[in-house]
C-alpha cells in the first residue's frame, strides 16, 4: 500500500472514512506466545493456580480485548464482530494463543484479533505471575486473513 490511510494531506491524524465501501466477509486470526517455565505450564494444565482457571479466564478476556479494540486503539472503527473464538494450544514451555474474530462489514477485524490474543497473553501472565515473574509475551502477530479491498493474507511459515 502506498499511502498513509490514517493522515489527512496536511499529515494530520483521521479516522478513514468508509461509509462508501461495500460489506464483505471478513475474518482475521492473531496470536500470541507466552513463554514461561515447564513448571508453570504443569501447573496451569492442572489446575493448580491459587488465582483459577487460567484459561477460561484468558478466554474470556480475549474475547474481551476483541470487543474493546475501538476503545484502546484510537483510530479503530466500532465494529459489530459476529464471532470471536479464543483457542490455546500447548508446547514444551509456552502457551500459543490464536484469536479469530469475524464479521460481515465495512473494514477488517485484524486488530480485534491482534488485541484479543495480547489481553489473553496478558492475562495469562498476570494471573501467573505469583508464581513466573519471568514469563514473556512473544510474537504477537497476524496469521490470516480474509475479505475486503486488499484481499487474503497468510502469514509465511518460518522454519
């Protein structure tokens, strides 16, 4: 894309105006690592956190973060998401969360995305911290996605 959508020609800051744009299917996955130790990836999988259910918490603050994106991302339009799914998958010493959220609208849903799988990983590590200070939030970033103007992405497979 070669323009800033996001600046008016006198370089000021905008909401883009899409009011003319037609609605399409849209959809867009993100995700986030957290890395923690194997003792507290143990723990979380157990049920052994004195703080819950890690991840029906981090579930629902995903979704959360989806549908508060306007609210914390100045230039984000209010959208009326249709679906947003939370899933985790576990590896040897971190946790890999994907966020999908979905919509039939006027403009893309990746920053949804993107912010749901970052309040997931935030809450994740908030609720561990008690017992992994040294935890981290890693690749957050944008897997897929589908619909609008600019078409399909995919995120390369790295090796």
């Amino acid at each position: 894309m070669s323009e800033w959508t996001h600046f008016d020609p006198s370089g000021r800051a905008r909401m883009v105006d899409v009011g003319e744009k037609p609605e399409t299917r849209r959809e867009a996955t993100a995700r986030a690592i957290v890395r923690m130790r194997p003792e507290t990836l143990a723990m979380i999988r157990e049920g052994r956190l004195a703080k819950g259910d890690v991840l029906a918490v981090a579930q629902v603050a995903g979704i959360m973060g989806a549908k508060k994106t306007p609210d914390l991302i100045p230039m984000c339009h209010p959208l009326n998401l249709e679906g947003v799914s939370v899933a985790f998958d576990f590896q040897e010493s971190s946790i890999v969360i994907s966020v999908t959220a979905r919509l039939t609208g006027k403009t893309g849903v990746e920053m949804e995305a993107l912010t749901g799988a970052t309040v997931a990983a935030l809450t994740v590590y908030d609720m561990c911290k008690a017992v992994d200070k040294g935890m981290a939030i890693a690749e957050v970033c944008l897997i897929s996605k589908t619909g609008g103007k600019s078409g399909d992405y995919r995120r390369p497979a790295t090796t």
